[in-house]
C-alpha cells in the first residue's frame, strides 16, 4: 500500500490526536485534553502523555 507524504499543515501529533478521537471510547482520557500545572511548550510531535512516558522512563 503506498502512502502520500503528510502536507505541511499536518504534523505527527495531529494524526495521533485525531487517531485518539476517532477509536477511544467516549470516556477515555485524551492526552489533547492533558492538563499541566505547569505550561510547556507544544511538540510538533510528541504528546502530552508521550512526554509524561518519557520522563518517567528516562
């Protein structure tokens, strides 16, 4: 199967939010909707909970 190359508007995370949205069940958690006391900055790429698997693991 050949794939297109994602278009600039389109980044990893985007398509990982939206995979979340489209197969979890209606009372999962979202890492979309993560709430930090603390503010960072965006990933283009990494989630929120990703991050949070990162920090725990490193």
């Amino acid at each position: 199967m050949e794939t297109s190359p994602a278009t600039s508007d389109t980044s990893i995370r985007a398509m990982l939010e939206r995979f979340e949205d489209e197969r979890l069940l209606p009372l999962a958690s979202r890492s979309s909707r993560a709430v930090r006391p603390i503010e960072e900055r965006e990933s283009p790429v990494r989630m929120a909970f990703q991050r949070d698997r990162d920090r725990i693991i490193h």
